[in-house]
C-alpha cells in the first residue's frame, strides 16, 4: 500500500494482518462516538442559548466553505462488495475444524488445495485493511494510510490548528462573559423602551416631514418644469431679439456709413464753399503787381524806361488786360459809360468815343440823333520815339479817354479811389506819351493800374456784401 499524502510505500503493522471481524468492529465503533453520547456531550459543553443567537449561528452556517478533506466512503476500491460485512460478528475457522476427523479425499496435484485456501486468505485480510482504511479516511478529515513523515508533518499542523482553535475559544469565552456582564437592569430596560418610544415618535415626525417635504420637492418640481418652459421660451425670444438686433446694427452700420460720407461730404463742400467765398475771382482773373518800377497785370508790364525798353507787344497786351479789367468791373456793377465804349481785344484792344452834335440835341429819346463814332487805339503800333507827339495822337487819346472811364465809374459808385483824376493827368502825372519822358508815363501807368486795383477789391468787397445779404433773406 502507498500513502495517501506523498505515495511513498508503507508498511502496515502485523497486528492488522490476523484482524478478525469483531476486532474491526470494535476499531470502528471506537473512531465515532454514537448519536447519543454525541447529544450528550454537545448538551453537557453548550450552554443554552437564546433563539436570536440560534438565527445567527444558522445564518453562519450557511455560509460555511468547503472542508479542507472531501470524505467519501466508498463501497470497496476494487469495486466490488465486502464478504464480510463490518457488522457481523464472527471467527474464521480452519478447515481442519470444520470437516471432521478421519478419511477425507485429497486432491489429485497433492498441494493445490492448500495453496488455493492460503491466497483466499491472504486476499481476505488484504480487503479487511483497505475497508478499515476506507472507514477511518470517511470519519475524519484524513486520507489513510498515511507514512510516519506525513503523520508529523499533519500532528504539527493539527497542532497549530489546535492553538488558533483555542485563541478563538478563549475569546469567545470572553466575549461572551462580556455579553452576560453587559445584560440590563429593569430600569435600563425601562429606559431603553421609554427612548425606543421617544425614537419612534420623532420617526412619525420625521416621516411627516418628509412627506411633507417630498410634496414640496413634487411642487417645486413642477415650478422648475414650468419655469425651464419659460426659460426655453425666454431664449426663443433672446435668440430672435439679439437677430433683430444685429440686422438692425447692420441697417445702422450702413446709415451710420452712408451719414459719415454724406458729413465727410458736406464738409468738404463747406470748405470748397469757404474757400471759394474767400477766392476772389477778379483777383485771380486780374493779377496786379509791380516789376522793379513797373506795374504788372497778369504778369505784363505797363511802361518803359531808357534803362529797360519793353517791347510794346508786352504794352499792348497789358492795355488789353486793363480794358477788360475796366469792362468786366462796369459790367459787374451794370454801370455805362457817357460817350465811351470799351472794346476789350487784346493787344488790339480800342476804345469808341461817341459825339452828339448839339444843335441836334432833343429831349426825346426815341429820335435821339446818331453820334459820330471815333475809334480810339489803345495800342502803338510800332517803336516810335516819345518826343514826336502826332506820331502817338490816337494812342494818347484812347489812354485820356481810358482815364475819363476810369474817373466816370468812380463818381457813380463812390468807390474814392486812391488817386485823382483830372482829364488827362492821375496825380498830377499825364497819361500821354507825346512831349513827355519815359519815366514820367511809366509812373502815370502804375498809378492807374493801383486805382484799377482798388477798383477791382472794391468791387469784391460789393459782391461779397450783397452775397451775404441774399444768404441772410
């Protein structure tokens, strides 16, 4: 036979070779004690205990693991029932007492019957050990047969398991001493029950309350239900503000643009306006000035010296310019000349002199009689010298009748110019080239284009004046 720990081959003890039936049966007995003696000594070690504690213990049970030994018995390991049952009571007998004495007949090999009685013996006691073995392996926690090195090893662990066993007993010996010294008193019990009844009161309320409070939870529920409708609603109406809001910023955006270039705009035109309220066209149209001793208009000089000759192309076309600048104010002004008319042509430039005889004079002026017209050149012709006077006849009549203009236009408007006018001088200078010196006429043409000059801002001035005034109706 092997052992059952760590197969390791045993040997068994000669006292279980000759085992009878009835030692087998007292072996067996002697492994478990009976049911009775069993409930006797569970009710003689355990105390009684209280039904609740029972509950507990039973609640425990259920939740027990596994043994550390599966038990099984089963009804023989070769598979085949005992001869023998464990319970029968009996004693082998030889044959030698069984058959008596005298002849008997002997088999016909001489030993085979022996040899056939001793290997059913041998067999016989063989099943005796392994049922006992099996008995013992099914009431304890052991596979039998075991070898002495795992007997040591498993007395050491049951030793072990001995001692926490013990631990455990002792602690719940102590325990339970604890739990028989902490039993109360009747006036705790009363205590307990008064507190118990106190405690369940303040439940009932507690519970009111909290029915109370889940109703309220139920309402206020409802009311954010509602209120997350509205809230939905709200951010419907935001959404759908904050769209027409920003179309409206666009539509703003736009006229606050198209307002900003309409002012950027008028701005630009009140300036523009100024500016051309402030530009005096006459100015601009007329540029007087001066050249060292000359007189300039347009940039053209007026005059000749003996130091500098200007040509008189550059005289003609200054006269020019000065008889526009004459027209152009008498025009303006709506002012017409007695017995003159300016013809502004440039550098060809002629003034008309009207005669009415005088013996044909009437008062009716729908038979006015027709005047004899005198052109007058307001030019020369070519380089002639200053001292031959017939030579510049018409020349000095058309600057004397340029005067006369001059002086006609400054009575009607009293405009004071700056100079006096008297036929042909402008203070005390003559306007005429013949029998006069170069410098002397040079001066009398500057004076007469400051008094044009004057003329011409005084007239500015008017305009401006009666711009003004229509602004203002």
């Amino acid at each position: 036979m092997y052992c059952q720990k760590c197969r390791t081959p045993v040997k068994l003890d000669p006292s279980l070779e000759d085992l009878n039936p009835a030692a087998f049966k007292l072996i067996t007995d002697s492994t478990s004690p009976s049911v009775k003696q069993r409930s006797q000594y569970l009710h003689q070690s355990r105390p009684t205990y209280s039904q609740d504690r029972r509950d507990a213990y039973d609640r425990v049970a259920t939740k027990a693991t596994a043994p550390m030994f599966k038990r099984t018995v089963p009804s023989s390991r070769s598979g085949r029932e005992s001869k023998h049952h464990p319970s029968m009571s009996f004693v082998m007998l030889t044959e030698s007492q069984v058959v008596p004495s005298g002849p008997h007949k002997v088999p016909n090999d001489g030993h085979g019957g022996a040899h056939d009685s001793l290997d059913q013996s041998m067999s016989h006691k063989m099943e005796t050990v392994q049922r006992l073995f099996e008995v013992l392996s099914a009431r304890s926690d052991i596979d039998h047969p075991i070898c002495i090195e795992c007997t040591e090893l498993l007395v050491e662990q049951l030793q072990k398991r001995l001692t926490t066993a013990t631990k455990e007993r002792d602690a719940y010996v102590e325990y339970l001493r604890q739990a028989n010294a902490d039993i109360p008193t009747d006036e705790e019990q009363e205590q307990a029950k008064k507190s118990l009844e106190d405690i369940k009161k303040q439940e009932k309320a507690a519970f009111k309350e909290l029915e109370r409070l889940e109703k309220e939870k139920a309402a206020m529920d409802e009311e954010i239900a509602q209120l997350d409708e509205e809230a939905q609603e709200l951010d419907k109406e935001e959404e759908a503000f904050w769209r027409e809001r920003n179309a409206f910023a666009v539509t703003l955006a736009n006229f606050q643009s198209e307002r900003d270039r309409i002012n950027n705009r008028f701005d630009h035109d009140i300036k523009q306006v100024r500016r051309l309220q402030r530009t005096n066209v006459y100015n601009d149209t007329f540029t007087i000035g001066h050249d060292g001793n000359f007189a300039t208009i347009n940039g053209l000089r007026l005059g000749r010296t003996s130091a500098v000759m200007v040509g008189w192309d550059e005289i003609n076309a200054a006269w020019g310019q000065t008889c526009l600048l004459l027209a152009t104010v008498a025009e303006k002004i709506q002012y017409t000349f007695k017995g003159y008319k300016l013809c502004p042509m440039g550098s060809t430039s002629t003034i008309e002199k009207y005669d009415y005889p005088q013996s044909a004079s009437t008062d009716d002026p729908a038979h006015q009689p027709k005047p004899k017209i005198t052109t007058l050149e307001l030019y020369c012709s070519g380089d002639m010298p200053l001292g031959l006077g017939f030579l510049h006849r018409r020349f000095d009549s058309a600057m004397v009748a340029f005067l006369e203009c001059l002086r006609q236009i400054d009575e009607s408007t009293n405009f004071k110019l700056p100079y006096t006018i008297r036929k042909d001088k402008i203070r005390d200078q003559s306007i005429k080239l013949s029998f006069n010196q170069e410098e002397t006429w040079t001066r009398a043409c500057k004076d007469t284009l400051i008094c044009c000059k004057y003329l011409l801002a005084a007239t500015s001035d008017m305009d401006h004046q009666q711009r003004t005034t229509r602004r203002q109706g």
